[in-house]
C-alpha cells in the first residue's frame, strides 16, 4: 500500500465494512510525522474521524485498544474535551458496559474544566440514563408477561440514579467552576449554600475555601467568607469556635482596610448579640491600636 493512498483505501474499507482493518490503518497515519493527508485533512480531523469510527462500532474493532485511543485524544485536543468523554462513554453503552459507562461519566464531570465541556458531557449522561429508562419501560410494555418485583426493583434503582444525578447538577456546575477559579469567593459562599443543612460537608467546605484562596488575587469579598464561617458556628450555638475563625480573620492580609474593618464589627456584633459589652469594647479598642501586619497561616486552621 501506497502511504499517500492510505486514505482512499480507508474509504473503501469503510464501503466493505472491514471497519477494524480501518481503524487500524487510520492509528497507523496517524503515528506518521511526515503524513500529509491528500484530501487536505489535518491530523485533528483525522483524529475525529477516528474517534467516532471506534466509538460507535464496538462490536466490529478488535485490533485497535479503543479508551487509550480516546483518552490520548482528550490530553491532545482540549477543544474537544466534551465530545472524546462522551465518545468514551458511548463506546461502552454500545457495548452494553452501562456501569462502566456511568464510571467514565463521573470521571468525565470531576475533570472538566469548563462549562461547555461539562453541559455536554452532563447532558450525555442525563440522556443515556434516561435511554435505559425508556428501554426497560418499552420492554416491560411489549412481553405479554405480568412486570416482575425485579424488573419494578430495577426500574426503580434507574429512576433513583436519574433524580440523583439531575439533584447533583448544580454541585457539580459549582465544581467545574472553582476548578476554573478556586479564588473565587462567590462560587465557594454558592457551595455552601448548596450543602443545605449537611454541617459536616458546610464545614469542610469552608475550611478548604480560605485555606485555598489567595487574598491578593481573589474575586469577590474575602471577608464575607470568613464573616459566614464565624457566623455559621454561631448559628449551632459555637461562639467559641466562632471567635476562633473571628481572631483567625483578623490575621488575614486583606487588599483594604475597609475588608478588615468589616471583619471587626461583625465579631463585636456577635459579643452584643450574647450580652458581653465589656468584650465589645474590648475588640472595638484592639481594632483601633495600630496594626502589627500579621498575616494568618490558613493552613493552620
């Protein structure tokens, strides 16, 4: 075979349908440096056309290792992130490997970095779990027999994972996003918001927010952060905790005085709330002695 004719014989296994001698070949110009494709395509194309041949053809491509193929592609092509993690999944739905399919989704939704990619790849998995759904319910409509306990069990089990994963969606948004900007003070106060009642998981996301975000570069107001953190404690009947993050704030090297100030009046409006003027006072006449400049260790707290 002629390399610079490799594409013309690609076309015509196509025809026969020797899909897995096709695939190997497209694997083979495209570990060529010197190719050059004499339909004008570019390597990104044929990379494309690739991926869809053994995405789609499970059952028919034997020789050819199909997720390394597809995971190589998402390291290369960051433009097409979105559309490889879905190429990937939809390989093992046609292989009828629906866990492992579910596997690469969540894989796919915890590595993403943006929303474009994850909307896609998220729709994708909304739409396959509702696919076995709609297959379950047509082949429960279609047997004259009576529906068994299993099959309503397992009906059940996918309408559970379906409502999970759609519950999930604006966790999982919140995350695409602090990947993009884990100095964003906004999308972390959004987090815990998210979280709901769930104390442990508030927790834990506070203390990962301010040991994470860098107050020169941040985005939002950094204060409002640690004013929440102190505020939540007290809201569980913890003023002691809550003097701790308090007294941890006021180290924090904020861009403006006004930051820190703001700081300070919610710590002595907290004392005023459980009756202690006197440690109102007290921290009113802290915040006006000159300031000693110390910055806080967030990885202490």
């Amino acid at each position: 075979l002629q390399p610079e004719c490799a594409e013309e014989y690609i076309d015509y296994l196509r025809e026969i349908g020797n899909l897995d001698e096709c695939a190997k070949l497209y694997v083979d110009i495209l570990d060529r440096d010197n190719f050059v494709s004499r339909q004008g395509k570019s390597n990104h194309q044929l990379w494309n056309e690739l991926c869809e041949l053994v995405s789609k053809n499970p059952t028919k491509i034997k020789s050819v290792q199909v997720e390394p193929i597809l995971r190589q592609g998402i390291l290369k092509y960051k433009d097409q992130v979105g559309q490889l993690w879905t190429s990937l999944a939809d390989y093992y739905i046609r292989s009828g490997c629906f866990e492992k399919a579910r596997d690469i989704f969540e894989e796919a939704i915890e590595s993403v970095l943006t929303v474009r990619d994850f909307t896609q790849i998220f729709d994708a998995y909304a739409q396959s779990e509702e696919g076995l759904i709609s297959a379950l319910m047509n082949k429960s409509n279609e047997d004259n027999e009576d529906i068994t306990e299993d099959d309503d069990l397992e009906l059940e089990l996918r309408l559970a994972r379906l409502e999970y994963l759609m519950d999930r969606r604006p966790l999982m948004l919140n995350s695409v996003l602090l990947r993009q900007n884990p100095h964003n003070v906004n999308e972390w106060l959004k987090r815990v918001k998210l979280y709901g009642e769930q104390y442990d998981k508030i927790i834990q996301t506070f203390t990962t927010a301010v040991q994470t975000i860098d107050p020169k570069i941040c985005t939002g107001k950094l204060q409002d952060l640690w004013i929440a953190f102190a505020q939540f404690y007290d809201k569980y009947q913890q003023p002691d905790e809550a003097r701790y993050i308090y007294d941890k704030a006021i180290k924090v090297n904020f861009r403006n005085v006004d930051d820190l100030a703001a700081v300070w009046c919610a710590w002595c409006e907290m004392e005023l709330e459980h009756e202690r003027p006197h440690e109102a006072i007290k921290l009113m006449e802290q915040a006006t002695v000159l300031p000693r400049h110390k910055i806080c260790n967030m990885n202490n707290i």
